[in-house]
C-alpha cells in the first residue's frame, strides 16, 4: 500500500512541470524600433531583442548620453493587445513621413515595426497620423509600468 501511494504521488510530481510549461508566444514581432524623443525630456527608445526574448528600453539624454537600460518582457497577453492597438490605429497604413514644416523644436517619434507578412516604417516631427495617441498609448501598455510620452 505504501509503495503504491508514493509511487502516484511521484508520478504526479514528475507531470507537473510539463503540463505547467507555457506554448511559446506566437504574437512576438520580428522586429520592433519605436522612439519618442523632444525637449526638455531627452528620448526614449523601445527594441525587440530577439536573443532575450525581452524589449530593451533606453532613455538618451538631450546631449545623447545613455541613460539607464531597463529590460522588459510583456506577457504573450500584452503582446496580443498591443497588436490589436496597432491595428485599430491603422499603423500598418501610416505614410514614412509626418512632419511639420513650420515648427523647428517641439516632439518627433519614430516607429519600426515588422510581424509576419505585415511591416511599417514611419517617423514625424510635431505632427502625427490619426489615432497616433492610441498607438502612443498601446506602447505604453506593453511596457507597463515604464512610459512612452515626449509630449506634455
């Protein structure tokens, strides 16, 4: 009787890892560069990091000096609500350019994005595509608790 009880208490220790282990997350990019900068804030830059499996997040003071590295790894969870973001806000469609003539200082941003088939390559200065404050706000859910604003 003993024998058998620990016999099924082992095999049910034995199982439990395998059942616990995730499926990997098939809502990972390809590649991720997105940046907001301006003054007085200095800049921000978000990047997949493909060998960590993490977003790399580095603030740049104004004269371009590294500032601290934070490393995050959103949930597979947040990754599929950033890209439903992504696409309400239509990034997939933005133009390369969105960039005001007529003010010389102010906010830029800059975003990369590639997953499957899908690709984006777009910047502006002090001017931005429609729904670009849900994007904005998408990033910022991916990155919780960290933020991603170079606008007051």
């Amino acid at each position: 009787m003993k024998r058998t009880l620990l016999l099924v208490v082992l095999a049910g220790t034995l199982a439990a890892p395998a059942a616990a282990q995730a499926a990997p997350c098939s809502a990972l990019p390809s590649k991720l560069t997105v940046s907001t900068g301006g003054f007085p804030v200095g800049q921000r830059t978000v990047s997949w990091d493909q060998n960590q499996h993490a977003l790399l997040v580095q603030d740049t003071d104004l004269g371009g000096h590294r500032k601290r590295l934070y490393v995050v790894r959103p949930t597979c969870q947040r990754w599929q609500q950033f890209w439903r973001t992504v696409g309400f806000a239509h990034v997939w469609d933005w133009r390369a350019r969105y960039v005001d003539p007529d003010v010389y200082d102010g906010w830029w941003w800059s975003v990369q994005l590639e997953r499957g088939r899908q690709h984006v390559t777009s910047h502006g200065a002090n001017d931005s595509p429609p729904l670009y404050d849900v994007y904005e706000r998408g990033v910022v859910q991916l990155i919780s608790p960290l933020r991603f604003a170079a606008r007051g």
